[in-house]
C-alpha cells in the first residue's frame, strides 16, 4: 500500500469526510458529481495515507464509471485496487467489484477475463458461506454466458441463484433476478428469431415473452428500493422487447420515457441503446431516412466508446435503413462493419469457451479438502464405491430407470471414483426431439409408450454398470464411468440411429421418434458441473437440426 500512497499534499480529514459523504449520496442522482467526489477523496486519501478510505473512494469511482459505461476506464481502475482488496481478504465489496469488472470486459467481447473474473467472485462467495453474494455470483456468470450466446445455461443458473437465495430475497435480489433474466430472454430471441425451425421460432418468442413480464416484475422493486441504473435498463430492455412484439405505440412511450430517465441521470451507454431502438423503431414504420441519420449520430458519439454488442446492433440497422432507401454502397459497407464485429466476438467466444467453463459447482470444488495423498487406493476404491438402491423410491415407475433420488446417491459416488482412480467418465443427456408436440398430437398414453421402448433400448445398448436416469419428462442422464468421449459417442450414435429406425408406426400412425444427445466428459469432477456442460452439449445438438449427437 505504501507505494500508492504519497504525501506530497495536506488536506483535511474534514473534506475526506465530505467527498466520501458526496460520493455515496450520488449513487442515484448526479453521476458526475458523485464520480468527481470519489476521485477527490481517493487522491485525498492517498496523500494522506488513508486506506480504508483510499479503498472506499477507490471502489465509488469504479462504481461510478461502470455506470457511466466507461468500461475501458473501470477496468484500468478495478485492476489497480484488486490488490489492495485481496489482501484484505474475502468481504462483500471485493465480490462487488469482481463482478463490476466481469460485465465490463464481456461487455467489451473479452469473454476470457470476464469468466475468470466470476470464477473468482464465485469461490469468494463461496467461502464467504453467504447466499445472497453467492445468487449474486451465479447471476454475473449468468450474465457472462449470455454474452457468449449461451442464453440457455444463462438462464438456468439464474434460476438456480434466484431457488438459492429462496424467501430470504429481498427487493435488491430480485431486481436483479428479473432484470438479469428479462435480458437473456431478449438475448434468447434473438438468437433465434431467425430460425428455419418453425419451434425454434416459438421458442424464441416464449422467450421474448418471459422478458417481458420479468421487465414488469423487476419495475416495482426498482422503484421501492430507488434503483434508477437497473430501472433504467429494464425499461430499455421492455421497450426493446415490445418494438420486437410488433407494439409500437406503447414501445415508444416506454423508450421515450425511459431515455429521459437516462438522460436526467447521465448513463450515456444507456442512452445509445433506447436511442438505437427507438430508431429500429422507425424502420419498423417505414422511416429510414430518419433512422439513418439516428444512427449516424449514435454511431459518431459512440465512436470508440460504445459497447461491442451495441455497435453491432447500430451497424445491422444502418444497414437495414440505408437498404431500404436504396444506397447499395452504404448498405454494404454497414453489413461489412457488422459483420467483422460478428466475425470477432464469435472467435472471442470459442476462445473463452476452450479454456474456461465456469459454473457454481467448479468454484465450490476448488475450496474442497482434498483427501490426503498417502490414503491407499484401495481405501480410496472402497469410500468411492456407490450404494445400491434399497427400495423402489429410487425408481421412476414408468420406465424403471432410477430418479433423482437415486442420482444424489450414485452419481457422487460414480464421479469420485473416477476422480480417485483418474477414470474417464462420459454423461450423455437425452432429450426426445418435439416430446411435447409428439403427445399433443398421439396422447399422453403414446408418449409413455414412447418413454418405456426408449428406456428398453437403452437398457439394450448399455452395460450393467453404467447409470440410466431419468430426469425430466422427455430427458434422460446416461452416466458411463470408465468410457472416453469416443467411445461415449460411438454408444449414443448407436443408440440415435436404433431410435430412428424403430417402427414407431406400430405405437401410432404418423409416430416419429429422434433424439438430441449432448455428451460430457470428465475432467472436471463435478456431477452439476457435467450435467450442465452435456445439457448444453443437447441444446447444442438441437440448435444444430435435432437427431444428432454433440460433445461438449
């Protein structure tokens, strides 16, 4: 702290006092003032050698430029204190600005630095032992994920931190629930609104509808706790949301309140955005001349300082607007520009994606106590060795595969003696392609038919020791300890095809069954950590035209 610390200017503890007292009663009013309060008590402070307060001012100024969009900046910032905040050991403030520092570097398609940055706020809350810090956490990875196209695992962990923290919510938490989730709805619609799947296209339009009633929910809790950022970007997002429902009128008057919002409190980045959708909004009338020159002026003010998703959205309507009035030239050069920036963060993505995978299970196991080296490996085999189940509540009754019950007592034990022994270990999630059309067409009776047969064929293509569970309606859990991912492919392409090929016209004229297998491989040792990078795997496998099998 000494080397940051100097004292080659005196001032008075009194005026510390006072730009701290300013700094924090900015938050929601005058951001200038409160980010230029901050930056005077943080020189203060450190030419006083003050440093709980230099920390204190250190994290407003961060504070403000992150909400300020100033992301560049509050990076540069955040990197400077982070040392000073470790030292200081694991709080509430150090996991605040782990994720402040997350959402900035994905923001800006650096989608490597972002998810470690929430690997560490994950295993900080974890050891912290506090819920909310740790809903938190898994909101920011969420968050993350959705950045890098991945609003389906987005929104699961979202689920999971908003099941987490449970009763104990309060207005604060489930803001950002609904905020959080109202934005990977969006992101989710837009992923597939394109679609040539006819129910990827509803998909994607359930999504856009969940975004928006957690648009409603999330206003009241703004409103109550006096949180005008968050509110601010919620009503963007709802006035998004219902320019993409085809519900103009109300969609402007949405945006245009909601700008004035952001203008009063200064959010430039904020303001780009509901700008940029109010002109999409004149494209949606017929408007482009006016469009164009909306987006001329967010794009010049925004030069170099704008957010990479949003330059690609400004460079995607350019385009559309300079088509519709003809100018090939324009047109053409926007679409390159869009392009590019796709071009970049799609590389950026499958980087992040090759070396990272971050969710709450793989910080958790990172703080477990590892057993000692010198225990023996057959002691090791025998702690490992799974229990068998003692009765049938372990089993689902209409396929006669185990159930969750029988999953949370075998699968700790599967993957902790592969870890123990360093085995492979393969999970392989099933999902029943249109399972829910499939019945609203042929019954539910068909359906459980259709259940059982596969359940049969997988006790056919399996071998005794391997694990067969059934999670959901249509999706079931294969685990295969000892099996490489080759191999792990080799039996679900086997099982994909037999399926495929069944008589199913025997259940019911017209009946066709396909799946979408997702596989996961150990390492890493974690049962939700595999379970949700195979499901991701499916999701992918579906994404791709459904009937085909995909690895993670």
């Amino acid at each position: 702290m000494q080397a940051v610390l100097h004292s080659d200017e005196e001032a008075s503890g009194e005026t510390l006092t006072a730009c701290l007292e300013v700094a924090r009663a900015q938050a929601q009013a005058d951001l200038s003032l409160g980010f230029a309060a901050a930056t005077r008590a943080w020189e203060i402070a450190s030419s006083q050698g003050q440093f709980s307060e230099y920390l204190e001012a250190g994290r407003w100024r961060c504070f403000y430029l992150y909400r300020r969009g100033e992301m560049v900046e509050m990076l540069s910032a955040a990197q400077h204190l982070m040392p000073l905040f470790r030292e200081q050991g694991n709080s509430a403030s150090l996991c605040e600005l782990l994720r402040w520092m997350a959402f900035s570097a994905a923001e800006q398609g650096d989608f490597e630095s972002a998810l470690a940055h929430v690997n560490e706020t994950l295993a900080r809350a974890r050891e912290l032992a506090d819920p909310k810090l740790i809903a938190l956490a898994l909101n920011a990875v969420g968050a993350v994920l959705e950045r890098m196209g991945d609003p389906w695992q987005a929104e699961r962990l979202m689920n999971e931190a908003a099941a987490l923290v449970g009763e104990q919510a309060g207005a604060a938490e489930r803001l950002i629930a609904h905020n959080n989730l109202a934005t990977v709805g969006l992101s989710h619609f837009k992923l597939l609104r394109h679609s040539e799947s006819a129910e990827q296209r509803r998909e994607g339009q359930d999504a856009l509808s969940r975004a928006l009633q957690h648009t409603l929910a999330a206003r009241p809790h703004a409103l109550a706790i006096g949180e005008r950022f968050v509110l601010a970007i919620s009503d963007s997002n709802r006035g998004e949301i219902l320019l993409h429902l085809g519900r103009l009128e109300e969609a402007e008057a949405v945006l245009h309140e909601a700008l004035a919002d952001i203008d009063a409190h200064g959010y430039p980045a904020l303001g780009w955005r509901a700008r940029c959708s109010l002109a999409e909004l004149q494209l949606a009338r017929g408007d482009a001349a006016a469009a164009q020159q909306a987006l001329a002026t967010i794009l010049l003010e925004s030069e170099g300082r704008a957010l990479s998703e949003l330059r690609i959205r400004l460079h995607h309507a350019a385009y559309r607007a300079a088509q519709m009035q003809g100018d090939a030239t324009l047109a053409l050069w926007h679409l390159e520009q869009h392009l590019s920036l796709m071009r970049g963060r799609a590389v950026a993505q499958l980087a992040a994606q090759a070396r990272f995978f971050v969710t709450r299970v793989e910080a958790e196991r990172s703080l477990e106590e590892r057993r000692p080296a010198t225990q023996g490996l057959a002691e090791q085999r025998a702690l490992a060795e799974p229990a068998e189940p003692e009765d049938a509540s372990w089993r689902d009754p209409l396929t006669g595969l185990g159930n969750r019950l029988c999953m949370a007592a075998r699968m700790p034990a599967l993957v902790r003696a592969a870890e123990l022994t360093a085995a492979p270990l393969t999970l392989a999630l099933i999902d029943v392609d249109r399972f829910t059309a499939l019945t609203r067409q042929h019954g539910l009776d068909v359906g459980n038919q259709v259940l059982q047969v596969l359940a049969q064929m997988l006790r056919d293509n399996t071998r005794a020791r391997d694990l067969l569970l059934r999670l959901a309606d249509d999706q079931i859990l294969v685990a295969l300890p000892d099996t490489v991912a080759d191999r792990a492919v080799e039996v679900c392409e086997r099982l994909r095809m037999a399926v495929e090929q069944y008589p199913w016209a025997q259940l019911a004229e017209g009946l066709d069954v396909t799946l979408s297998i997702g596989l996961a491989n150990a390492p890493p040792y974690a049962t939700d950590l595999l379970v949700a990078r195979a499901e991701s795997a499916m999701y992918r496998a579906k994404h791709l035209g459904r009937n085909r099998v995909a690895l993670a």
